[in-house]
C-alpha cells in the first residue's frame, strides 16, 4: 500500500504538534515600551519557552509581546495579533506611542508580538559584523561577497558560543510561540494579521495549530511553501512590467515615457558587468571617499521607489538612470548602507530562509533566471543566498514546511498589482487550498497594499462577514 504525500504531511503536522509538551509558557511582566494612551488596557511582558521544544527542559528565550484594548472590549474574545514580515524586524519597535481611537481597534484588542531572535527579544541575533563589512567593502573597494562570508561566520561564532541553537529560530517554533501566547494570555481563537513573510507565519499556525486560528487577513503575502528563490527575478520582472502597463494606461500624454519598457531592458542588458565610480561621504563624515557600483545599485533605486508612496515616482527615475544620471539614486544606496538605523536582526533572518528557502532552492533554476531576464543578470535579490547559509549552517525545516496550507479558516489575502517582491501570484497560491479564502487585488498598489481604498473599507467589510463574498464597485480593486 502506498503513502500519500499528504498523509506523510498530516503525520508530520502530528508530530510538531506534540512538541509542545512537556513545558509550561510562563508569562514575565515588564513595563510597556509604548506609551499607551489614558484609558486603554494594556499587559506587556515577555513571553518565556524552551528555545526548542524537543528539548522542553533546556535553554528558554523570552519574547516580547503588547496587549491593548479599550476597557468596553472582550479581554478574551475578539482578538487579533499582528507581526510583522522581514523574517527579522522587530514588530514592537516599530511603535512608539498608540491611540486611544486607533484603527488597531477597531474590530477588537489587539497584540502587538515580535518573533523570537528579533530586535527586543532575548537572545537577539543580531550581526553588527555584516552592515560593518557592507561599508568597508564600499570604504576599500574590496570584494563583497568574500566580505560578507566572513562577517557571517564571525556572527555565527560569536552566537554559537553564547549557547544559542540557530537552528531553534524557525518558523514551526514562532508558530508554537504564537499559540503559547495564546494559551498562556487565555484567550480565545485569534485573528492573525501578517504582511509579507509573516503572512507565511500566519498561515503555519492555521496548519499546525487550527484552533488557534479565527480568521486570517494576510496583506502581499510570502507563502513559506514556494521556492521564492527560484522566482523572484521573475517577480522583479511582473512589478516593474506592471509599472510599465500603469503607465501606458495612466500616462500615455507623456512623451517622456515613450516605449519605456524596452528602453529598461536594452539599457540594463547593456550595463551588465560594468563599473561605474562616485565620489560620497556619508553623513556626518569629515571627508570623502571614491567607490564603486553597478546596475545593482541602480535597479535597488528603482525597486525600493516601488512603495505606496513613491511609486508615481518610478518612470522619471527610470528615464533619469537610462539618461545616464546616477548619482542622486546611487548615493540614496549607499545611504542606506552607511546611514540606515532599521531594527533588522540578521541572524534571525539567516536561520529563517536558510532553513526554510534555501534549503529547499535549487541554484540551478536561481541562476537559470539571469539568463532569461538578461536586464537583471547580476543583480542580488536578497540578502541571504546559498553562500551566506553555507556559512550559517542551520537545519533544513522538516517536509512539511514545504507543503501548501489546508483550512477552512476565512481568510483575506490582498495584494497590491505592482509589488515587485510577493507577487499576486502567491496570493492565488494560497486560496487554492483554502476555499473560504478571498484574493484582493489593489490596482497601482505594491507591498503592503491598502485595505480602504477610494473610500471603501473592504477590511471592515470582510470582518463583519468572514464567509461572504466580497464585491467591489470600484475599478481599482478586483476581488477573487
């Protein structure tokens, strides 16, 4: 008799469950980081787990979480919990002070929980030895890559000797924790709020712990069951596409972008390989120094202007970059590099996609992209590939990572047409196991697309009736 994949998937799910015995979440109060506006209910503290629960009498971590509602609210019932994506931000960190009258509750309490290894969390993995290695490389011109390897074996050895497991930072674990939290608070079922990579976390709590689970609103999300190494210059190529077709449409007045789309692709194509020199100081520095860069700068520019708010912004910047005028996109990179003070914890990112994508991509088809999206050949499209996890050296995530997620939970997936990076691809992925799912797709949004667009509030709507079918009026949404 044979087994099924799905059986084997089932047995799996079984056996993460059970993981979970053996231990006690215990909850640690600290005071709120956040200031909380007068007259909401708020419980900050720590939440305290074995780092890895096949070993429920070893090392414990504390992550850190924030509970606010407003005194009429169910302190039980009604809630939701949001993380953000990354894998690697700190959720927590991103707020510094919440409204008595913010939309966070509008549809109940809410948590605010940050994943294990992040910025706030104890231990932390952070890995100041990468961006260091970032700058001297720009700093000396030297080579990168060797850089960077060496930085992370550095970070790796320096945590490793603090008795951290690496291989313990997992989405499985932050989907148990998630579910501790739960259980530890005493709250019912949640609603779990997630954009990006932490939609793939939400979604492995609706598999290994359904009853965790009330409904599921995942804005531009990252399925952790795709190989999104093995598309995402193919994803690059659907958003700027798409840049190009709003374009067409929207502003067909201007001459300025006049068969804009093979001008991007012969001007890159075109570039591959070459070097380009800049003179730049980074702020606050006495002198300057001469670098170098490549089309990689150059396309980051142009994705990162690929936002909500930038993106009307794309096209001119295209035009000014095949024009030949670099220097105000190039020094906004090397900003970022000299000058950036985000809250991301490298290592946690490492353990993630090393173990969870990495582990599981072929370099073949990786590389196979550049040759087939010859404008894009060369250019990194992430910050961990193979190289950086042969020097992490984390355990692959068991099978059962990489299989779709199977619910009936209601869930909202929205999209934005233009995202360069989670495409609306995924969001199609994901409904297709899940039939009370709905796909939300935002016309000339990107990552982290809108909810209330023109007026309409489609997140209240599906709120109100999980199981009902949304419909839109209006030519900028299309729902699914």
């Amino acid at each position: 008799m044979k087994t099924s994949p799905i059986l084997i998937a089932l047995l799996l799910i079984g056996t993460v469950a059970t993981q979970a015995q053996g231990y006690k979440p215990i909850i640690e109060a600290t005071p709120s980081r956040v200031k909380i506006a007068p007259g909401l209910l708020a419980r900050s503290g720590y939440l305290v787990v074995p780092e890895n629960r096949q070993k429920p009498k070893g090392r414990t971590i504390k992550i850190p979480f924030l509970f606010v509602r407003q005194p009429q609210q169910d302190s039980v019932k009604n809630i939701s919990l949001f993380t953000t994506g990354g894998p690697g931000y700190s959720t927590i960190a991103n707020f510094d002070s919440i409204r008595y009258n913010s939309d966070w509750f509008k549809f109940g309490g809410v948590i605010f929980f940050d994943q294990r290894g992040t910025q706030l969390a104890q231990p932390c993995l952070d890995c100041p030895e990468v961006p260091a290695a970032h700058q001297r490389a720009y700093r000396e011109n030297l080579a990168a890559d060797s850089l960077e390897a060496l930085a992370v074996t550095q970070c790796r050895k320096r945590l490793s000797a603090q008795g951290i497991d690496l291989s313990a930072y997992t989405t499985i674990e932050s989907a148990a924790d998630i579910n501790d939290l739960r259980k530890a608070l005493g709250l019912d079922s949640l609603t779990l709020s997630g954009i990006s990579y932490s939609c793939g976390l939400m979604l492995t709590v609706a598999r290994n712990h359904p009853e965790a689970v009330r409904m599921l609103l995942l804005n531009s999300p990252l399925p952790g069951y795709v190989n999104y190494e093995e598309h995402a210059l193919f994803n690059f190529n659907e958003g700027i596409n798409q840049v190009f077709t709003n374009t067409e449409t929207d502003s067909t007045h201007d001459n300025r972008y006049a068969n804009l789309r093979q001008r991007f692709q012969q001007y890159f194509t075109g570039i591959t390989g070459k070097r380009y020199a800049i003179r730049y100081a980074p702020a606050g520095a006495a002198d300057s120094f001469t670098t170098y860069y490549t089309k990689a700068e150059l396309i980051d520019a142009i994705t990162d202007r690929i936002n909500n708010w930038q993106l009307k912004t794309v096209p001119a910047a295209m035009v000014d970059i095949i024009n030949g005028h670099h220097t105000t996109y190039v020094r906004e990179q090397l900003d970022n590099v000299f000058n950036s003070n985000n809250n991301l914890s490298e290592g946690m990112r490492y353990s993630i996609y090393c173990s969870e994508q990495i582990a599981y991509a072929s370099q073949q088809l990786i590389e196979l992209q550049s040759s087939i999206l010859p404008w894009f050949a060369g250019v990194p499209f992430n910050n961990v590939d193979h190289r950086i996890c042969d020097c992490w050296k984390v355990k692959p995530e068991p099978p059962v990572a990489k299989t779709p997620v199977y619910s009936n939970v209601p869930a909202l997936i929205v999209a934005g047409d233009a995202d360069p990076w989670c495409r609306p691809f995924y969001n199609r992925t994901i409904q297709r196991t899940m039939p009370y799912a709905q796909v939300m797709i935002v016309h000339n949004n990107t990552h982290g697309a809108r909810y209330f667009v023109n007026g309409v509030d489609f997140l209240e709507m599906f709120i109100k009736a999980p199981y009902s079918k949304l419909k839109s009026a209006i030519k900028e949404v299309t729902i699914e």
